[in-house]
C-alpha cells in the first residue's frame, strides 16, 4: 500500500519546483504545440494524441491534423470519417471521436472558445481529469494538476511510493501529491517539466539518475530503489483471438465494410471480418461463404486462403487468416475501393497490413 498522506515540507516542496523549472527552461524539447503562448485548441489536440503514444509519433500526426483543421471551428465542422482517416496509424481511435465531440460541444455550447477553467472542461465530452488539467495549466495559466504515466513514475520515485501504481489508493495519492506540488507560478511549465523528466530522465528503465536535476531531493534514489519503481500489477497474459478476413474482389475493386459505431476500431473499415468462428482449422472457404452471404448479403465463389498475421491490441492478440475470393453482386452497407484506393477511408493499422498483403500477391 502506499504511504498515505505524504507530508512534503514547504521547503522541500519550494526546492523541488524550483530545481524541475530551472532544467525545464534550458533542456526541454521544442515541440510544435509548445510556445511562449500556447493556443488552448492547439494544447487539446496535442494532449488527445500524446496520450498513449510516444511524442516522436505524435509530431508528424498533429501538423497533418492541425493543417486540415487549424481551429476549433474547422474540426467542429469536418466530418467523422476525416477526422478518423487522419487519426489511422495511431491507435486508439476513442481519443479522435471524443476530440470531434469536444471540438463540437465547444463551438455549440461555449461559442468557439476552449474553457479556461478545470470544471468546464471536465463537463465536455470525453475530457477527463488529465486533460482538463493539462489544457488549464498548459494554456491558460490555471493552479492545475495532471498525472499520466510519465509525472506517476517520477512521483512514485520522488516519494519512494511502493504500492502498486494503478491501485486506485495510489492513484489518490498521486494526485493529492500532484495537486500539491503544482505552483501558483508557472503551473503549466511544471506540469510540461514533470511530463519531460519522465519522458527524458526518469525513464521507465535505466533512469539518468546520475544527471537529474532533482536527485538529491528523490527518495527512491536515497534508498537505492529506484529501480523496483514504479510497482506494476502482475499483467495477465492478452487473450488470443482467431479471427478471418476476406477480401472480395469485383472488377478489380474490393469490398470494406464499416464497423460499428461502437467498440473496438469503431466507425472504421475493413475487408469483412469474422471474428467469433471456430479456430483455424475448423474453417473453410465454404463456412466463409455461407458467412458472407447471411451477414454481407454478397453472393461470392468459395475463399482461398492466402496467408497469415498476428496483430497485438491492447488486451488482446489477433489472429487473423486473410482469405480471398470473387465476388459476384454487390453487398448491402459496403463500399467497392482500389486496393491503392483503401487509403482514402479511414481504416485500423491490421486492416493496413491486410490490404498490404492482398496488394503484394
Ligand atoms: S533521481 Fe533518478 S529516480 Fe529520482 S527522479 Fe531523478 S531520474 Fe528519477
């Protein structure tokens, strides 16, 4: 469990804030969404991508982003299927739906200005606590905390927090910790500089203790502990599934069909998938054909299969066969693309690689 109610002296809370800032302003990274004045639409989308994605990715994602949709406005008025298209490749495409809902409800209800304070923006849609605090701070100045994994492994070890680091308890104290470390002055700079620690010094292995700028005020380093923090839970082994993707082909065109509003890969598309058949084996191109008919409604010649793939989700590892057949009428919902054409809908990174190994044969 962790060590609740960690006492920070006032003293040491002063030398902490004052060693991180002064590091910050020489060492951080210059970033497309950081400037001296940062836009609070600018800020929203960058926080939205950067969560769960490593910052080199983001870059080159958010200046296409941000120059299809340079304001608020412009993405309360794009269509879904923009949105998500460029969003493919990074994952996790929630994040872009709840952006698209938010960018709506701001225009809708706040009159095309990003809220400047923690509460409105908790009561947009898809907004959470990290979020609010990061835009708050971030650009509008505001006595604001944030925690995500970077500043929750740099306090962890800052206060040599033992227990496990997702265990809501932990969480609270992070966040207590978080709330009372963020100055008055320069919140948003901290908040940057605890996130930049992490990213750059404070590393999930092999921290730059060595080089810190606050490593004579840490406690795991004190104690020679640093690398046993932050606890992990134990991760359960991902489930594996089995699923099959045919590409129906007719007139040199292929069949996508969309996913549903809800779920996993939400509102994207994909060649028709069957994701709840028996394992390999078990399947045939005639199972596959009677598939095709009673849910695609589309009349085609037995599958062949064609090859392989293993894709790793979050909780799961997909197995997907790739099957291949000709189709002979058109099916109901779906849309006819150029394999080179599947490029322009909005689709997940497994049905990229899909769609790059029926091009490849
Ligand atoms: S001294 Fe090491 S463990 Fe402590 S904050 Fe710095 S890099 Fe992290």
């Amino acid at each position: 469990m962790a060590r609740e109610g960690i006492q920070v002296k006032p003293a040491r809370r002063a030398a902490l804030r004052r060693a991180l800032l002064a590091w910050y302003r020489v060492h951080h990274r210059k970033l497309p969404w950081r400037s001296a004045r940062p836009d609070a639409y600018h800020v929203l989308v960058s926080e939205a991508m950067l969560q769960q994605t490593q910052v080199a990715t983001v870059i080159a994602y958010y200046e296409r982003f941000i120059t299809a949709f340079p304001t608020v406005h412009d993405l309360a008025a794009a269509d879904e299927q923009d949105v998500l298209r460029l969003w493919q490749g990074l994952g996790y495409y929630r994040r872009a739906r709840h952006l698209h809902t938010a960018a709506r409800a701001i225009v809708g209800q706040h009159g095309g200005t990003v809220p400047d304070d923690v509460e409105s923006l908790l009561s947009l849609p898809g907004i959470g606590r990290y979020t609010a605090g990061a835009v708050a701070s971030i650009a509008f100045g505001r006595r604001a905390p944030i925690l995500d994994g970077n500043v929750a492994r740099v306090l962890s070890r800052w206060f040599a927090i033992e227990g496990v680091i997702d265990d809501p308890a932990v969480r609270d104290e992070l966040w207590r910790l978080a709330e009372e470390l963020v100055p008055e002055e320069s919140p948003g700079d901290f908040n940057q500089a605890m996130m930049e620690l992490g990213a750059t010094v404070c590393t999930p292995r092999s921290p730059l203790c060595l080089t810190c700028p606050v490593a004579s005020m840490c406690r795991a380093n004190e104690l020679g502990i640093v690398d046993r923090l932050p606890t992990k839970r134990v991760k359960r082994k991902p489930t594996r599934v089995e699923y099959h993707a045919v590409a129906v082909e007719r007139g040199g065109k292929f069949l996508f069909v969309q996913r549903p509003a809800k779920g996993l890969w939400a509102g994207m598309w994909q060649f028709p998938m069957a994701e709840s058949l028996p394992p390999t084996g078990a399947v045939t191109g005639k199972v596959l054909q009677t598939w095709l008919k009673e849910t695609h409604g589309i009349t085609c010649a037995s599958p062949r299969r064609v090859d392989e793939l293993e894709h790793q989700t979050t909780h799961r590892t997909v197995g997907v066969t790739l099957w291949r057949a000709s189709g002979k009428n058109t099916a109901k919902g779906g849309v006819w693309q150029s394999i080179d054409g599947a490029g322009e809908l909005p689709v997940s990174r497994l049905q990229r690689r899909c769609a790059e190994l029926v091009r490849g044969q």
